[in-house]
C-alpha cells in the first residue's frame, strides 16, 4: 500500500506551483535542486500522475494541479489555524482572525476594537474589511471571512447570529434641501427623487422596491454607488439623496455637512447583526475576537443608532 503524502510533502506542492520554479524553491529551501526534483517525482509517484507541466521558465500546474492547488490549500492553512489553535489551549489565543465590518460602523468600532485585543490578546492578528453590507454578508457566506458585523432586512431576518441593534434609515441630502428639513420624511416623497444606491448584491434594493411598488411610487435610481464615502460626497454636492443607517452620517450631520430625515410610513429600520462563518469550527482567537466586537458593539449601537434632532437643524 502506498504512504499518503505528508503535510510536508504538500507544503512542498505548493510551493512548486506558487514560485513556478524548481531552482526558486530550492533556493528558499536552502537545498540542491536535485533534491527537489526528486521529492515532486514521488509526490506524483504516490498521486498516480503528473501535476506540473515543464515549461522553459520553470513549471506550473497542469489542469489536474490546478483542480487540487485550492483544496491543498485550503487543508493545509486549516491545519496551521489547529496547530495554532492547540497552541492557544495550552497558552493565550493565537492567530489570524478575518473580521468584516460595515462601512457605517468601521470608524467608530475598528479603533477600540484593536486597542482591547492588542492589550488583552497580543498573539491574535487581525485582517479587517469594510465595505457595504450585502459585500460584507457575501464575503462570509463564502468563507473568506471569520467574524462579520452587518446589517440585514427587518423583513428578511435570518435568525442567524446574534442581532446587536436595530438601526434607522435616514434619507440624506446637501444641507438646505426642503426635503429633509423635517426631522422625519414619509416614504412616499421618495417618488421620483435622484437616488444614488449601493449596486446588487445589496438587499436593501428588494426593500425599497418591495415599498415602492406597495406605495405605488416609482424610484429614480441615477446610479448605483457601492462607496459610502462616494455616496456621501456626490450628495454633499448636490443634486442627488441617498439612503443610508443614521450611524453613517451622524458626524457629518453634526457638523451641519450634510442634512438627514429619519425615513417613515414605513421606517426602513435594519437589524446590525454579528456572525461566525459557517465554514470551521471558530478557533480560540475567533472566539476570543468575537467576544470583544460583541461588547463594543453593543455599548455603541445604542448611541450610535439613536435620533438626535437637534443636532439635523440648523
């Protein structure tokens, strides 16, 4: 019966393909090339075929290596995240943790959220990712995100995670505009309005229209924006409204930047809600990461999320 390959031997495979060359990898091995060659000729020996394809630079994967590299991948990283995670057991939380958070909440969150880990967890790394929420909830759903804080439908909750808050929708536009000159503003004025919105697969575009064609208004989308920051300017200088969470613009709202009415006859309110991937197990960083952005964001919301007239008027 034939040995299965080591994780050594596998490390090796992807090496080969990542630098394409058997002299590089024998280089960063500090061994002959020789040595190589002989060592990917019984990784093939043992998986019954060729996995590169010789070239005149050097090597890459054939089509069969092309199929295993991302599955090699992903057991091997898996294995190190163990590794490190058994580590952690034995000693403190250890590892890289891939948080996402949304844009509307990122500034006020990310600072106080690095400063407690790298206090009380100094080992754990951190990846953060920002972006819109149907980005964010997209990224996790694919595993490529261990911890996500996000914003879902009231009418489409999943259950899933912990809800956080509840956050209210505000139609936002350049200061002075009659249109948001009242603290709140009835769903039904939408109609017509120059909108700039986040592209699919944002969710909040099946609300707005599941609204719209209840209410019997039309929307005029101008374009589809999927940077708050973008959004934000192209509002400030006129010309086009934006419907975004309070907590994105109770900043520029304060300083008299842009002006804001909560949105009403419905409320558009979204539920902020945290959530492990699906994919592994959480390691013991990940449950430790998960713990502290759970705290933080519950002190926030609260404040974050609530409506302050007085600092909208002029």
């Amino acid at each position: 019966m034939t040995s299965p390959l080591s994780i050594d031997q596998w490390q090796l495979f992807l090496q080969i393909a990542e630098c394409g060359s058997l002299t590089d990898t024998a280089a960063a091995r500090d061994v002959a090339q020789s040595a190589i060659s002989r060592q990917l000729a019984a990784i093939e020996s043992v998986c019954g075929g060729k996995l590169f394809e010789r070239t005149a630079r050097g090597v890459r994967l054939n089509e069969i290596g092309q199929r295993l590299y991302p599955r090699v991948k992903a057991w091997v990283q898996a294995g190190q995240l163990l590794a490190e995670d058994a580590t952690g057991m034995l000693r403190e939380p250890t590892g890289l943790v891939r948080i996402g958070i949304i844009d509307s909440l990122a500034d006020a969150l990310c600072g106080p959220i690095y400063e407690e880990l790298e206090r009380l967890f100094p080992k754990v790394r951190l990846h953060l990712v920002s972006g819109m929420s149907g980005r964010v909830s997209t990224r996790l759903d694919r595993g490529e995100l261990d911890i996500a804080l996000f914003s879902e439908n009231t009418r489409g909750r999943s259950g899933r995670g912990d809800g956080i808050a509840k956050m209210p929708h505000v139609l936002i536009s350049a200061p002075g505009d009659p249109l948001t000159a009242s603290e709140t503003i009835p769903f039904d004025l939408l109609h017509d309005i120059p909108l700039a919105v986040p592209g699919r697969p944002y969710a909040f575009h099946d609300v707005l229209e599941h609204w719209a064609s209840r209410r019997g208004i039309r929307l005029n989308i101008k374009l589809e924006c999927d940077s708050l920051n973008l959004q934000k300017k192209l509002v400030t200088a006129g010309g086009v409204y934006a419907i975004v969470g309070l907590s994105a613009v109770r900043t520029e709202v304060a300083r008299g930047e842009l002006q804001a009415a909560r949105i009403v006859q419905p409320s558009l309110d979204r539920h902020i809600v945290l959530r492990l991937s699906s994919h592994t197990a959480p390691t013991q960083a990940c449950q430790a990461v998960y713990a502290v952005v759970r705290r933080h964001a519950k002190q926030a919301l609260p404040t974050l999320a609530h409506w302050m007239p007085e600092v909208n008027r002029p």
